[in-house]
C-alpha cells in the first residue's frame, strides 16, 4: 500500500467533470485506490464516493492505492491532479 498527499488547485475542486476524469483515470488500474479527506476514507472508483467527500480548490487529499499497480496508479493519480485536470469543470 502506498499514498501520497496533493491539494487540490483547480478552480472547481474534485467536482463533476475533474471527478469523473479522476474516478476515469483510477478504473484504469487493477489495484485498488482511495481518496481520503481529513480521515474519511472513499473509493477513488465511485462518483458518489468521491463527490460525497465535497473536495473544494485548496483542499488537501491522500491518495491511496494497494495492489499489483499501486504505484503507478499513485503517480498516475498525482499527475492529473498537478496537471488541475486541464482546468475542465
């Protein structure tokens, strides 16, 4: 199990469009992936999941995955949230 820790930059947080991108990007992976904000814990794979966790700009996230491709999935993860998801929203 591995994770690491981003904040969100983009304008709209993890919301509709930049959700559905992030939950896209993590069904890419075998493993399994989480988001966790301030110790509540969702499947990075679920839109409920994710949009429950009400992720605003300047939030700070874990990302978690644990399996064959954790790694990759992590970095993966990191990426697009760096990238602020193209600024879609």
């Amino acid at each position: 199990m591995i994770s690491e820790t981003v904040v969100i930059q983009n304008k709209v947080g993890l919301h509709s469009r930049p959700a559905t991108s992030f939950i896209q990007k993590a069904n890419e992976y075998n493993c399994s992936v989480w988001i966790e904000k301030n110790e509540r814990r969702v499947n990075a794979k679920s839109l409920l999941g994710v949009l429950s966790l009400g992720v605003l700009q300047g939030t700070e996230i874990n990302i978690i995955a644990d399996g064959a491709d954790e790694r990759e999935a992590v970095e993966a993860m990191v990426a697009l949230v760096h990238s602020n998801f193209s600024e879609i929203g």
